[in-house]
C-alpha cells in the first residue's frame, strides 16, 4: 500500500496527511497497534488526537507527532512532508526497520527528531535538515561516514546522539561548523582516527567504546571549557593525560576506562571540586595516587581497577571517606586490605576488590561498614572460614566471594540478610549443609553455591528464599546518586547473570558498556521488563526478573521437597552432579523455567508428566540417573527445547514419538535406554552400542564432561536472527524504564509462531 501524498497548507491537509499515516501503519501492523489507530475522520479535532502537538488557534496546524512506543513496525512513512509546519518528530521505541527516506529531509521546520530504538539501516543523510535542534538515532543499524553528511544539518544543532550504530569513519572535524552544538553522544560505534579537539566547549561529550587513538593534548581545554560529563572510555588513547582538564571546573564525570594512559595520574584532577565520578580503570596509570585527589569532597565513584599496580593497596585509599563506590579489581594486589584502612570507609556502599590476588582469611571487619552494599571478593585466594560477622550487614544487597580456597560451612548467621539479592559463593571448598536460615534471606533471587563439597539435604525452608524481594527493589528506586555505575557492571553481571544459560543469554549478543550500567540498574531496582518468561503451563511471555538457584556439583542429597513450587521466579535450576535420590516432585511442573538439569544424580522413578507444562522450557538433562517406567509423552510438547539430554537412565521404556519437538534431537539425546523404542530413523546400531556401557557415576571436572555442561550453540543459531533483530531494535530497557515491552513480546510471539 503506497502512501498517499497530500498538498495543502491547512489544519484540513494536515488531518488528510496523517489519517493517510495511519491507514500506512494499520496496513503495516495488523496487530497490537499503537495509539493513531485514534485518529478519526469524524473527530474534527485533530490537535485533540493523541500523540499530536498543534499551535493554539486561530489557525492551528500540526506542529508536532509523538508515536513513541506504539508498536510500529515496517518501513519508515513516506510523507512526513506533507505536514508542512511539523517541528517534531518522536518515533522512537519501535521496530522500524530499512532506510531513512529523502522525503525526511523535505521537513524544513524540522528542529526534534527522535527515531532512536529501532532497527533503521542505511546512511544518515538528512541534508534538508537545517533547523534541527535535537537528533537522537541511538541503538539502530546505521553505518557508514557521517564526515561529509553531518555537517549539512547541523548549523543549528543542539543535541546529537548516534550512539549505538554501526557507523565508522573519522570525526576530528564533522563538529566544527556545527555552532551551538552542546551534548554529543557518539558512543558503542565504530568511528576511529583523532577525536575532535572541540569537545570542551560542550556539556556533555561521549565517544566510548569506539576505536579512537592518539593523545588527548592540552589544547583541547584551552578555553572557557563547560564540560560536565567527558567520557572517553573504551578507546586507543594514549600518553599521558593533561592536567589542563582542570580548567573545566562544571566537569562531574570523567571516564578514561580502557584506554592506554600512561604516567601520573594528573594532580590536577583534585581541584575539580564538582567532580562526582572519576574512572581510570584498565590503564597503565602510575601506582602513585595523587594526594589532591583527597580534595575531591564530592566524589561518589572512584575506578582505578586493572592498572597493574601490585603490591599491597595504597594506604591512601583509606583516607577517600567521601567516595561511596570504590573499585579496584585486577590490580594483581597482595595485601593491603587492613593496612590500607579501607574496612573503616564510613560510606562505602560497594567495594569491588576481585580478581587479584589476596590470601589468608577474610576480612571479618569489613563487617562494621554498616553501609555496605555489594561486597565483591570473587577470583583471589582467601581460605579459612566464612566469617559469621558477614551475616550483620543488614543492607548487603549482593555478596560475591566466588572462586576462592574457602572451607568450612556455610554461616547460619546469613539468614540475617534480608536485603540479599545474590549469594554467590561458587568454585570453593565449602562443606555441610547448606543453612536452612538462608529461607530467611526474601530478597535472595540469585543463589549460586555450584562446585564446593556441599552436603546434606535440600531442606523445604530453603525454598522461601526470594520470595518478597520488593523491599530491596523499593530502597534502590530511592538512591539519588544520578552518577554512572563503572567499570565493574560487565564483569560482575557475567558471574552474576549466567550469560550461558536461558532466558539470561540474549541479553548478552551485543552487550556494550553503557547497557552493561543500565541493565545494573535496571536488576537492582526490580523492573519487570529483562527477561521473557511464561508459567501457568502457558506460552504466552511476560517480562519479569528471573531468579536461578545453581547448586551442582557438591555432595546434596535426599529428595527435592514439594514446595519447591513456592520458588516461583525460577528460570533456571540447576541441581545436576549430586547425590539427590527419590521421585522428582511434580510440583517442579508450575515453575517458570526455561532451564532444568537433574543430570548425574540418583533420582528414581516416573518423570513428572508435569514437566511437559515447561511450555518455555529450552534446556532439559535428565541424562545418568535412575529415573524408570514410561517415557513421559508430555515432553513432546516442549516446543522450545533446543537442548535435551535422557541418556542413561536404563528403565525408562515406552517409545520416543516419531512427529514433534522430541524428534528433532538425534541419538545423542537417549544413549543407553535399552528399552526405549526408537523411530525407524534413528541410528539404533549406535544407539546400541553405546548404551551398553555402564553410566560413569564419578565426579568428572567441567573440563573432561561435556555431557555436563550447557552447549547452547544449537540455541544461539537457531535463534539469531530472531534474538538480533529483537536485541538491535529493544535495547531501549537498557536505558530507560520498559514501555517497548509489548513490542518484545510481539516479536518473541511472533517468531514462536513461525516455527510451529
């Protein structure tokens, strides 16, 4: 259906224009439409539509169209110029796909236009564009050398935000003509060559995460410099950083992460008395910290990670009272930790001391922050014992000693953390039982305990953890510091968000920095728009968190307990390379998950029917246990299991179904159930043979037994187009709160139809 093109200079030809905008978009999306579908031709008022900005009469014209969220998809309208007083223009949030047309550039009054968080392609090339003001394409797909195209429109050009495209090029100039531009973002591309020496006469200036190099001379403070925020992370820059960035006393951020600065850290920097965040993490920044820096009284954030510096941590860090965020990973530190006073910071919310190199026991003392938020001691050598003072922190939100030497048990004392939103202590040598006081712990949604020597019973309190964590969310919503969260986001969301499981996984196919902070954000303060999930025996998605509890590889045992169904915001559940036993309960059936393994234990018995009400349910291992009678004809209606393990259960009988999802898996899937029947396709010569061999009961490392880990390649590919387009056109939830939820789930219904 063309789009019909509209003359005329009147209220009349405008309400023509965009009745014939929205039979263009009503043909495009026969579903789920947005707000134009309003638009009446009986309704003479047309400044009264919704989504429409008109001038006040007499003589009104439409001024102004906002179609944010409103489930767009297609091409972009053809004949936005036949508005031909229209100054503003707000399709941001849907899924537009294509080019940008020329007809766009015939909108001469043209001064805001947003058309972020779509899936636009192309070149940007809006040459008519000259009293535009405000531009904001972020999080599209458009590429290609904006040098010669940019400076056409942009004599009049406030804000430009092309951050997260794909466009490339050099832009030491493109700004030069451009006036009275204040706020640039050109983050998460691909632009490389010098930065542009003009940005100190901005507000804000982003080019992180880009290929950028060179040095950062002094001459690009020269002036009346009104910097407030100055990100260059990310980058190849390199040399040493002048101390001249102190004549830009409005700066509150500065971000140099990533880079590679060399020499002192500027002494400088101590007399921006208004800097908040200071982020010179992953360069090679000498280890001797400047005593200026002490000036700084307003200093929330300080990231001085992955510097190499070595040895014990510098006393100085002691004396940063101020600073509320203090991260120093991977700086191959030794010691330090009480030397340095750092235990005694009276407003640390967070200290991030992992991946160095400490030994000995833990810090009880850090105890006393009473502040503490996220303690992270993951990747170092402690051993010993958990101290039982790290259950008195009332506020602790997240607590993170993975990947250590720890022995001892589990402290009972945890089930004072009532704030707890993750316990992650993985990859140690903890034994016992886990505590049933961790039950207590109603904020506690990511549990992970996997690899340690574990023992003991799954006791049913343990299945109120994560019950009410909205007491957490709610005092996080109330924070107040307005500052960028740094360096430290990536790292600890990876451990923290298992990249490699679903539902968790797609949010990491283009995962930059700034989503990394956002989707932090988002977590902590419990908005339900992350993860698509379905319950109810039902396929039909919500967005909501997701809670995992990952307890494989220890010595549990016993049966799982019924109300395991109260953990009701499980996706992922993990219990395999244990010692659990008895009938698997069929209350597991009403749980959310997309990811169930049982794998190398001794359950016994029938396999719940129930599972097959997993409707979203991708991975599923049952392989090596003792599970008997039938095979359960419900699992054929997993629809969405792109991953399915029952080897070695050698009672199992009945036959595997010849149509459906169970069919679609080869041999690999059923090893060793001689009395399986299989379909005539299947490859039962090797079947046979392979299935006399007897399960390996023993505890093989992640390394040797890829039976037991996760492969989620056949995932990956068989959703990549899908989860791309989806990711590229809706990374809008890493940025702001959720309204394009109903377009996620109209692309994740929508492909889910596809492949029935």
């Amino acid at each position: 259906m063309a789009a019909v093109v509209v003359a005329g200079d009147s209220l009349d030809s405008d309400r023509e224009a965009l009745l014939s905008l929205r039979s263009y978009l009503e043909s495009r999306n026969p579903q789920n439409r947005g707000v134009y579908t309003e638009w009446k031709r009986e309704k003479q008022d047309v400044c009264n539509w919704p989504g429409i900005i008109c001038t006040p009469p007499p003589g009104s014209r439409v001024t102004g169209v906002n179609l944010s969220d409103s489930t767009i998809s297609g091409a972009l309208f053809g004949n936005f110029s036949a508005l031909t007083q229209l100054t503003y223009l707000d399709l941001s949030r849907n899924t537009i796909e294509g080019s940008i047309p020329d007809d766009l550039s015939r909108c001469h009054n043209l001064k805001h236009l947003n058309l972020s968080h779509n899936i636009l392609e192309g070149k940007l090339s809006l040459p008519g564009l000259s009293n535009l003001e405000v531009l904001d394409l972020s999080v599209n797909r458009i590429a290609g050398d904006i040098q010669s195209s940019f400076p056409l429109f942009c004599n009049s050009l406030v804000v430009a935000n092309l951050s997260t495209n794909n466009f490339t090029g050099r832009i030491e100039d493109i700004f030069d003509g451009c006036r009275n531009i204040k706020y640039v973002d050109l983050s998460s591309n691909g632009f490389s060559g010098q930065v542009w020496a003009g940005f100190g006469r901005t507000v804000q200036f982003s080019v992180a995460d880009n290929f950028l190099s060179g040095n950062i001379s002094a001459s690009m403070f020269r002036g009346n410099c009104i910097l407030q925020v100055l990100d260059l992370s990310g980058n190849i820059f390199g040399g040493e950083f002048p101390g001249q960035v102190s004549k830009c006393q409005n700066l509150s951020v500065l971000n140099l992460w990533g880079n590679k600065f060399i020499g002192n850290i500027p002494a400088e920097i101590g007399f921006i008395s208004s800097l908040r965040g200071l982020y010179l993490g992953n360069n090679t920044f000498s280890r001797d910290i400047p005593e200026t820096l002490l000036n700084l009284t307003n200093l929330i954030f300080l990231d001085l990670s992955r510097n190499k510096f070595g040895g014990d941590i510098q006393e100085i860090f002691g004396r940063f009272t101020q600073v509320k965020y203090m991260v120093l990973h991977a700086n191959s530190y030794v010691g330090g930790i009480r030397s340095s006073n750092i235990l005694k910071l009276p407003n640390l919310l967070r200290l991030d001391l992992g991946y160095n190199n400490f030994s000995g026991e833990l810090p009880a003392e850090i105890s006393q922050i009473q502040s503490l938020k996220f303690l992270i001691f993951a990747y170092n050598n402690f051993s010993g014992n958990i101290p039982q003072e790290y259950g008195n922190m009332p506020g602790l939100q997240a607590l993170d000693l993975s990947f250590n030497k720890l022995t001892g048990s589990i402290p009972a004392s945890f089930g004072n953390l009532t704030s707890l939103l993750w316990l992650m202590l993985a990859n140690n040598s903890l034994s016992g039982e886990i505590p049933r006081e961790i039950g207590n712990c109603r904020s506690l949604l990511w549990f992970n305990v996997a690899n340690n020597q574990l023992s003991g019973r799954f006791h049913p309190e343990l299945t109120k953890m994560g019950s009410n964590p909205l007491p957490t969310f709610e005092v996080n919503k109330q924070d107040n510091d307005k500052i960028i969260a740094g360096s430290g986001e990536c790292l600890a969301m990876r451990r923290w968000i298992p990249a490699e499981f679903p539902p968790f996984n797609f949010v990491y196919a283009i995962l930059t920095k700034k989503s990394c902070r956002s989707l932090w954000d988002h977590v902590l303060k419990g908005y339900k728009c992350l993860f698509p999930v379905c319950s109810d025996s039902s396929t039909v998605r919500t967005l909501e968190f997701s809670a995992y509890l990952q307890l494989s590889g220890n010595k549990l045992s016993g049966e799982i307990p019924a109300s395991i169904s109260q953990m009701d915001k499980l996706s992922l559940l993990h219990l395999g390379l244990n010692e659990f036993e008895g009938n698997l309960p069929p209350e597991i059936g009403r749980l959310p998950l997309a990811f169930l393994s049982l794998t190398r234990n001794i359950f016994s018995g029938q396999i719940p029917q129930e599972i097959g009400n997993l409707k979203c349910l991708q991975n599923l291992d049952l392989s090596y246990n003792n599970f008997s009678g039938n095979f359960p004809m419900s699992l054929n209606d997993l629809n969405e299991l792109s991953k399915f393990n029952i080897s070695y259960n050698p009672f199992i009988s009945g036959s595997i179904p010849r149509t459906g999802q169970l069919s679609t898996f080869d041999k690999e899937s059923f090893l060793g159930n001689p009395l399986l029947e299989f379909p005539s396709f299947f490859n039962q010569s090797g079947n046979n043979t392979l299935s006399s061999r007897e399960p390996d009961n023993g505890r093989e490392k992640e390394d040797e037994d890829d039976e037991a880990s996760i492969d989620i390649v056949v995932f990956y590919w068989s959703t990549y187009s899908f989860y791309m387009t989806a990711l590229i056109g809706n990374l809008g939830l890493l940025y702001f709160d959720c309204p394009w939820s109903r377009a996620w789930l109209r692309l994740v219904d929508a492909f889910i139809a596809s492949k029935k």
